[in-house]
C-alpha cells in the first residue's frame, strides 16, 4: 500500500511538470505564459466537471467547479471554489462548498463589482433526486454563507445572476414549476417566489436597477418574463420561439447590460436564433443569425454598455466526413443590424468544441475561449479578441500545451479589461482545473541600454510584441526611484530611445519603465542602477598581486551609465585585437584572481548590466613567463623631514612578480642598496646634502629600468601631509567585501593607509595593503580611506555604500 502511495504521488508529481510544460511564452499585454493549478491533480473518472469564473471590478476572481472528493465526504465529486486576488496575483488554496454532501455538481458562479459572489450547485443524495444549493459569499467578512432555500425539493436545473452593484438573483426549476428568489444589498433577500410552471430553467439575468429576465423551456416553447423592478411586480409571460424540441433545452442562453438592455439566443432547427429585448419596447421579433452548415449549436452572447452584442457559436460545416470544418463563428448586433456571421480567426485547422465561453468589458471589448482539436495530439485552448477601438477581430491560439487536453473553459472581464479564463487541463490520465489571465495593459518593457551624458541617460527601452492594434503602447512612463514615482514622457510618444534630462550626476538613480496604452498603465521593468555624466567604461585596470601564474586584478566601477551586476574579463594574444577568451567574473566584485597561461597577453574589463553589456575598459598588458625582467616602479615620492628620509612607491605585476628593490641614490653620495620587497622606505640618519633617488624592482638576478627620480634636500621640513588616495573602490560579492585603491602619484610621501568603515559600530584600521578582500556580515558599508604619511594624513576619498546582502 505505501509503494503504491508513493508511485501515485511520483505520478501526479511528474503529470503536473507535464501539465505546465511546453506553454507558449507571451511576453505581452494578452494571455500569460503560465497558467496557474487551482486545485491538486486528480485522477479523469467520474466527477470532473465544467468550472466556472467570474470577477469585480477589480480583476479579483471567484472559480467554482467540480473536483474528486476525499472519500469522508461520500462517495461522489465534491465543489470547490477559490478566489483569484488581483493585488497579490494568487488563488487561495481551494474552498469545498459541498461539504458533506454526496455527489455534487457545480452549476455557476456569478460576482459583483465589489467582489461578493454567488454560487450554485446540485447534489443527488443517494435516493433522492437533485437538490440546489446556494451560496452568497460576503467580500467584506471574507467568507461564503449558505442561502436558505426554504426547502428540500426535486432540483432540474437553474441559474444566477448579479448586477455590478451587487443585485443578485438565482432561478430553479423543480417538478411543481420554476420559482426565483432575488437579493438587493440594502434588504437582503426577498421571499421565493413561483413565476412558472416550467420545469427547465434556462438562464437568468439582472440589471443595476435591478430588473430581471428569466428564459425557459416549457414543452415545445421558450419563453421569457420580466421582473420589473419598479413596479415591484413581473410582467406577463413571453413566447420567444415554438415548436422546439420535447427532448430537453435548446442551449439558449440570456445575456444583460446594467441599462436593461438584453438578448436571448438559441439553436432551433440548425438555426441559431437572437432576440433582443429593449427597455420600454420589450422583446424585438427573433433574427435567424445562421443557418448554413450541417449544424449550429451552443449559442452564447455578451452585451456591452453601449447595447452592442456579441454571439459565438459552434457551425459544423459542409464537406466529407474526414475534413468537415467545425469552427466557432460569431456575429455582431450594433444600431445598424446583425453583421454577416463569420468564422473566429485563428481556426485553420482542427474540430472546434462547444460552448465557447466569452464575456465583454466596460469599453466593448470581446474576449472567446474555445477548445479545438489541432493538427498536433489534444484538445488546445484557443483564444480570439474583439477590439472595439479597431472594430476587429485579433486571434491568440493554442493557450494550452501539446499532447494534452483543455476543455470546458470560461472566461470573464473585469473593468479595466483584464480578462480571467479557467478550464480543466487533462494529460496521461489525469486532469487539474487550470486558469490564465490576459492583460490589457501592457506587459513590462525592457531596459536593453542606457546611454549617460552630462545630466541625462538616454534609455533604449524594448517594447513587448502587441497581439491587438487597440492596445499599442502610446506612451512612455520612468521612474528614478524604484517604482515608488513616476513620471510620464512630454509629448507623449512610446519610441526608443528615452531621453531623461535634468538629473545630477554622482547621483545613484534606481531606473524603471513603463509602457501606456488606451486600457491604462503597463506593468514596470525590473530597476537598473544608473549614473548619468560623461560615459565611460571600467577605469584604472590594474594587476594587484601576483603568485606564479595566478593573477589578481582590481579597477573602479564606470562613473556613468548602468551600474554593473556582473563583469567579463577578455583577453587575447599581445599586439592583436582578437578577443580569445571571455569569463564572467560572476558578480559585481572590481576584484578577480585567475591563472594564466605562459604567454604576452592584453587583457580587459567589460561591464555587464544583466544580459546588457556595457563599456570596455583600456587593455593592459601581462606576462607570463615569458620575460624575468619585472616592470619598474612608478609613483616614486619622498620626503625629507629634518634628516629622515621617507619614500614610498608602487610596484607594477604586470610583468614577472618584483622579488626585491634595488634603491639607487647620487649627488651628496652615491650608492645602491638591495632592499626587501616593500613599497616604502624610512631611514632617519641622512647627512646634510642633496640627493637624487630611485628604485628599481628585482626578480633574481633579473632588474627592471628605474622609476622617475626624486631629488631631495635635507635637512627638510614637513609642509602638507599627502594626497589621498586615487581609484578607490568598494565592491562586494558572495558575502565578501573588496576594497581596492591606488597611491597617489604625487605629493607627500605615504607610509600606511587608513580605512573607515560606518556600520551599526564604526571602525577603523590601518594596513599597508592596497587590496583587501574579507568576509563581512550583511548589512550597508559606507567606506572611505586615507593616505598617511609622516607629515600627517590626507582627506578621506568620497565615500562609498555598499550593500551586502
């Protein structure tokens, strides 16, 4: 038993990769890439079932649908419900709503503009007939609460329906007649009410004002009534269409804008059939949209504000047996009449599956949900969009993966014309109730570069790809502070690049973007740190230490532009400009240690901002033993204080590592000393005289040429204490904090180094090291350091922060 536990745990695990897998990436405003799981995977028996959805005004969405039921709540499916919430782009962990109840069945969900729900189901007790059950969820109190039927009885079907401002009302059928109960926010519900003798309840809904249109099928007749919420009362009995099938419904489905305005359709005869009814005129004579094909089936229709209609149906057409096109055609009611019906885009292959699902939003825009099978394995999801701005129709296929199957979707807008679809996904076996969301505004855009200038950074900014030419980015937004403000672009345009002006450089500024459109703000590019000022890349690349064939390089972070997440290090064969080898240095540290091969090379720094490559730094050139003569020393400064004589250098790596010092000395005296390897030298016992200095560095027998001289006097006198220090920088990376810096190449002799840190306890030290690399707890470093000589200690350098995470 455990083995088997285990092997349908590894099964459902590897099924839902599946389920998730092979999605089309959509980096746009429309559908998303990856649909979210609303529920665990289940085994397809008996017990899976349509879901259903429906939103506010908001975008926050309530799912209900059928799912398998753990064996204590009986021994057939089970409802659950979850609720989408907009603001953290998340479903809640599944809700069962028939708890306890034996075989239950999900029936519909409907949701107001401030996100109060009703939901409907059935359950069919082991000897009785189907029973409704109601729900009314309170957004505010966060919780469902069960809707007094008043009784028992033989359920056949129903419907629900609410208004934006929170109106509701939900009809059912029983063996006795069809009854309605309607809700109102400022009463509650009102008592059931008998408004028929139908036992087949087709569809209902209801208007802000809270009027209601009921359809049935009653015998061979589909008929209508109102209720009139004015008069508080509902008006006679309206026959729509006669001489229907006996059999069961006919599909007809209602639809109803907040004025009142309404349509009805159906399928009769292979026809599908649309009345409208008009507020003060009542029901307008049925129009035969289709006829044409070997049958049209499952109507389903949406109504905007301004009174326009939409219908999508199933059309099977004409042709062999083997090729007989069955698509989702559509068909358009606006002040001018019924459009000619035509066939969805995107369907040139495959056998389309009925109902389509589809809604429309507060602009008239028309989202479609179909399922159709494809040239490939499974059943896809695909999807079509009517943009009212443009008056077409734009088509976004195949939602759902390959080799697998979705069906049974719906779909539903919210006010700023954000769209939720949900559908059960099936694969190997098993299913999982899956739900993706479209984007009218736009997706985030891309940062692909900035260019910095004095004051200003031009930002070459990458829009997403746009699936309908109504939500065309039209303008540009940026932020400096991470998102926290934004300002729009003057005069409006969305073309690359965007010139930021009037900003002060030095100043680290955290940089977003944002796209614009007619449905509103797009979603915001991740922030990039830039300077603006004079462009640069990596400066001072220099060779630290050396140790054999094991080098480690230093330089300072470019002044201007991205700041640089990341580093490669590029070298090639010396006196060529071919590029033979590139390592990332992975991270933002201005410090590397690697080991090169024998050989001249040049060698360079480049940034990287992401997958954004930056500015290169100047080559320098290294060898490696190739040569055992070493570089000379540069910066030599001296200073004589009284008869102390204080000197100090800095030694080049870049050819064979200096091993030792050689200090030449002529005029008063002359004379040369081999020294230990240092960069500084102190002797307190200089006669009276004048003396020219240098150094040279050794490596064995091997001796560099000499630094620039020196020429000192002595006796001599302290006049200022020496510059600070030149190409500071301060970097961390993987936990470790890298401080680089330079002597500086004129002034007054330096002897040692102090370094400050401000953390939560200020520190300081004194080192004679000019590269340091420790591990330090996280948390943000403002570092500076200063040069320190005998004749005292120079201004810190501007100080930097580091953040180590």
């Amino acid at each position: 038993m455990e083995r088997d536990r285990r092997y349908v745990a590894v099964a459902s695990l590897l099924v839902g990769l599946l389920l998730l897998a092979a999605q089309d990436a959509r980096a746009q405003e429309g559908w998303g890439a990856t649909p979210d799981l609303l529920s665990g995977i289940a085994s397809t028996g008996p017990g899976v079932y349509t879901p259903y959805v429906d939103v506010d005004a908001a975008g926050n969405a309530v799912a209900l649908w059928t799912d398998r039921g753990p064996t204590i709540y009986g021994t057939g499916p089970v409802v659950n419900t979850a609720r989408f919430d907009v603001t953290t782009g998340r479903w809640s962990t599944p809700l069962t709503l028939s708890n306890r109840e034996r075989s239950a069945w999900a029936r519909d969900v409907a949701v107001d503009g401030a996100g109060n729900a009703l939901a409907l189901w059935q359950t069919n007790p082991i000897s009785t007939p189907y029973i409704a059950h109601l729900a009314r969820y309170d957004a505010a109190g966060a919780a469902w609460a069960p809707v007094d039927l008043t009784y028992d009885f033989l359920y056949q079907s129903g419907a629900i329906a609410m208004s934006g401002n929170g109106r509701g009302v939900a009809c059912w059928s029983t063996a006795s007649g069809l009854y309605c109960l309607r809700y109102a926010p400022a009463t509650g519900w009102a008592a059931v009410e008998q408004i028929a003798t139908a036992i087949w309840t087709e569809d209902v809904a209801i208007d802000a004002a809270g009027n209601v249109l009921v359809l049935w099928q009653s015998g061979t007749t589909l008929q209508a009534r109102r209720f009139d919420a004015m008069a508080v009362s509902w008006g006679a009995v309206v026959d729509l269409a006669t001489g229907l099938s006996s059999n069961g419904p006919v599909g007809a489905k209602l639809a109803m804008n907040d004025a009142g305005e309404g349509v009805a359709t159906w399928s009769h005869d292979n026809t599908i059939q649309a009345a409208r009814y008009v507020p003060g005129a009542g029901w307008i004579a049925p129009t035969a949209l289709y006829s044409l094909g070997l049958s049209n089936d499952s109507p389903r229709s949406a109504i905007d504000a301004s009174g326009r209609i939409t219908v999508a149906w199933v059309n099977t057409g004409l042709g062999v047996r083997t090729s007989i096109p069955r698509w989702i055609h559509a068909s358009q009611y606006s002040g001018s009449g019924w459009t000619p019906a035509a066939p969805l885009p995107g369907q040139t292959t495959g056998y389309a599956y009925g109902p389509p699902a589809l809604d429309v939003d507060a602009l008239g825009n028309v989202a479609v949900v179909w399922s159709q099978s494809l040239a490939s394995p499974g059943i896809r999801l695909l999807a079509a969009r009517y943009s009212a701005a443009s008056d077409q129709w734009t088509a976004d296929t195949n939602l759902t993966a390959v080799d697998q199957s979705a069906y049974n979707a719906d779909v539903a807008f919210d006010a700023a014309g954000n769209a939720v679809a949900v559908w059960f996904q099936t694969a190997l076996g098993y299913s999982v109730p899956e739900s993706l969301r479209w984007r009218a505004t736009p997706a985030a855009p891309a940062i692909a570069g900035v260019a910095p200038g004095p004051g200003t950074l031009s930002v070459d900014v990458t829009l997403p790809p746009s699936v309908d030419p109504a939500l065309v980015p039209t303008n540009l937004e940026y932020s400096l502070d991470g998102g926290l403000t934004w300002t729009p672009r003057s005069p409006a345009s969305a073309a690359s690049p965007l010139d930021i002006t009037g900003l002060t450089d030095g100043t680290m500024y955290s940089l977003a973007v944002r796209s614009v459109n007619t449905a509103g703000v797009g979603t915001a590019s991740a922030p990039v740190q830039a300077h603006s000022g004079t462009a640069s890349g990596p400066t001072d690349l220099r060779v630290v230490s050396r140790t054999g064939r094991t080098v480690t390089l230093a330089w300072v972070a470019p002044a201007a532009g991205l700041v640089p997440t990341d580093y490669l290090i590029e070298g090639g064969l010396a006196g060529s400009s071919q590029v033979l080898a590139s390592v990332p240095t992975g991270g933002a540290a201005t410090q590397v240690t690697f080991d090169a091969p024998d050989g001249a090379f040049f060698v360079r720094v480049v940034g990287m901002a992401g997958p954004i490559r930056l500015a290169a730094s100047a080559s320098i050139q290294i060898t490696v033993n190739t040569t055992p003569a070493p570089a000379a020393p540069v910066n030599l400064l001296g200073t004589a204080i009284g008869g102390v004589l204080g000197l100090s250098w800095t030694n080049s790596w870049s050819d064979a590592p200096p091993t030792g010092i050689r200090l030449s000395v002529s005029g008063a005296l002359t004379a040369s000393v081999d020294l230990p390897l240092s960069e500084y030298f102190y002797f307190p016992g200089v006669p009276d005289g004048t003396y020219t200095f240098t150094v040279a560095a050794l490596n064995g027998t091997a001796v560099s040429p000499p630094s620039a001289p020196v020429t000192l006097t002595f006796p001599g006198a302290c006049t200022t204490p020496p510059l600070p220090p030149a190409a500071f920088s301060a970097s961390t990376q993987h936990g470790r904090l890298y401080l680089d810096w330079v002597p500086p190449a004129s002034g007054a002799v330096v002897m040692e180094y102090a370094v400050f840190a401000s953390t939560p306890t200020p520190i300081a030290f004194h080192t004679t090291q000019r590269s340091l690399a420790v591990p330090v707890p996280p948390g943000t470093y403002t570092l500076s350091v200063t040069s320190v000589g005998p004749c005292g200690t120079s201004a810190a350098t501007p100080a930097q922060i580091v953040v180590v995470p």
